[in-house]
C-alpha cells in the first residue's frame, strides 16, 4: 500500500514521551591533547568504548578517546587504504566494525572496532554522504549521487559490489545527496534541504514528506555562488531511526542570516531542532530544540560542541533520553 504524500509543518508536541533529551556523559579534550576541533567536527563511539574525533583542526588525522581521554591517532595521511587526504566522517557497521570515509571520496575504508585496526576498503559509486549497514546482511546502504546513473541510494554487498541503486536526481549532486537510514528492510533516504523518502529494496517510492520548516524551502531554491553551496550553516544534518520513530536532526540559523562576523562563535549562531516523525506514515509527532550542535551516534548515542573558557573547542558525547 502507498503511502500519502505529506507537507510537514513545525507544530506543537503530538506526542510527549517522543520528545528528546541530552545528557552528556564524556567531555573529550584536555590541555595534553594534540589540540582541539575547530568550528565542526565528526565524532563516533564504538561498542567497545573508543571515541573517534575528526577535524579540519586535525588535518586527516583522527583522534581516539578513551574514558574520556586522548589515547592515540587511528590514520596516516595519504590516499591508500586506511589513510585519509582530509576529516573523515565515520558510521558504524556489522561483525564488528565501523567504516570511515570523505564525502568527496568515494574510497570506504573499514576498521574493526574492537581493535581499531584496518580491515578493508571498498568504493562506492560516488562520493558518499552517508553509510549505514544494511539489516538484510554484511553489506551497506550508501546515500551519494553517482555521477553515471545519477542514482541517490545504492545497496552494496558485503564484497563491495552494487546490488541495486535507486532514487533518480536530476538536480545537483552536491545539494541533494541524502542521508540514509533503514527501518527494518525498507530504506529512508533525506535531503539536506529536508525532502525524506521511504523506499522498498527494488527502489520503489512507498512514502513521501517534505519538512517546509526553519527556511529549508528557502535554502533548496538557493542557487550556487561561483558554482559552490558552501558557507551554508542550516539544514538537516543525519537522521536516525528508533524503534518505529525517525528522528532528523537539523542545524538552523537563529540570527538573521547575515554573513557572520569573523570571529563567531558557531552556537552564537546556529541551534539543533529535532523532528520526530511516526513509520511508516511520516507523521509530525515532536519538535525539540537545543541550543548546541547535537549529532547522533547511533542507538541512544549523541554528541555535540562546546566551547571552553580558554577558548577550546571540545567534544561532548552523551546519550539521548525520551522524556
């Protein structure tokens, strides 16, 4: 049965015990480390209990915690397996493992998250925005435009090889590469500028919702500057599914959009609101608000930003709690 199309407009709680809190657990950082992350970073916590930081501060180098404290570096700089020419992002995976990988590169490599250590490396069909395992086996769902098919999700196996791609784009690459998220065996797939689709395996469309909120219908009908989009603080920044909720994180402006000045601080400028939508109707049950750069890390895993008296940048990791 298809699923209605649906116009998601920012409304009151529907839904009271969906709505999220954070509480942080781990402040990352400490006058010993090598430094701290700049204006962003991408952070990830393994099952065993390693965090990984990456920052434009750290080059392609990636810092790991442990209780809370700096115990290595995971790469090497360089363009081979298991090395990085700039930040990585990171996302978890099966058997144990995690993959980390650049948005401008379509090279994934794979650690295993026990010990750290190199695994493998498999490409992908372009440069991704986002990876998370696939339920149905050891394989991946990559959200990334492809450059041949134009393709915007793609199912990969276990040894790396395309099992099927889907969802067409016509538009620019950069803007509409989604994030991705699974909900059982079925695939979700949401832009930046928040156009989220529900897609069976074979690709075909089972549902639809757009999130006309906080000028993200603004932001998708911007046109580039010298062919680029950067610069541009607001939009959904990753998705995550719990139980039968999909939850989009969204980074916004709060200020009145002006070039900002140059020695801002970023949560002077920018807030987290969190939309809580019901599976597999794509219903508004929730907004929450925060007033840091809160990420999730997957299950009740979150992270966000701060910056310290002396003028550092840290990370803090937490957990995510209904209240």
């Amino acid at each position: 049965m298809l699923i209605p199309s649906l116009l998601t407009m920012l409304a009151t709680q529907a839904c009271p015990p969906c709505a999220l809190s954070f509480t942080p657990t781990d402040t990352l950082g400490a006058l010993s480390d090598p430094g701290s992350v700049g204006m962003l970073a991408e952070a990830h916590r393994t099952p065993s209990g390693f965090a990984l930081v990456s920052s434009s501060s750290f080059g392609p180098m990636v810092m790991v915690y442990q209780n809370g404290a700096y115990a290595r570096e995971l790469s090497r700089e360089g363009g081979g397996p298991g090395e990085f020419t700039r930040p990585p992002q990171f996302s978890l995976g099966a058997n144990p493992s995690f993959v980390a990988f650049s948005p401008r590169d379509p090279l994934v490599h794979v650690f295993d998250s026990e010990t750290l250590s190199f695994k493998d490396a498999f490409r992908v069909p372009g440069p991704p925005r986002s990876i998370v395992p696939d339920p149905t086996g050891e394989g991946w769902v990559v959200g990334g435009v492809s450059g041949e098919t134009r393709r915007s999700v793609h199912l990969i196996g276990a040894d790396g090889q395309v099992l099927n791609s889907f969802g067409s784009e016509d538009r620019d690459a950069i803007r509409f590469a989604p994030f991705v998220s699974t909900w059982g065996s079925y695939v979700l797939a949401t832009t930046r500028f928040g156009e989220i689709t529900l897609f069976d395996r074979d690709g075909q469309t089972l549902g639809t919702a757009t999130l006309d909120t906080l000028d993200l219908a603004v932001h998708r009908d911007r046109q580039p500057v010298n062919g680029s989009y950067r610069g541009d603080l607001s939009g959904v920044v990753d998705i995550l599914v719990q139980g039968d909720l999909l939850r989009v994180f969204i980074h916004h402006r709060i200020d009145d959009g002006g070039a900002p000045p140059p020695d801002f601080e970023i949560e002077d400028l920018v807030d987290t609101t969190v939309i809580t939508l019901s599976l597999p109707g794509l219903e508004q049950l929730s907004v929450d608000r925060f007033d840091s750069l809160l990420r999730p890390l997957g299950g009740d895993w979150a992270f966000d930003l701060i910056t310290t008296e002396l003028g550092d940048r840290q990370v803090r990791l937490g957990r995510l709690s209904t209240r």
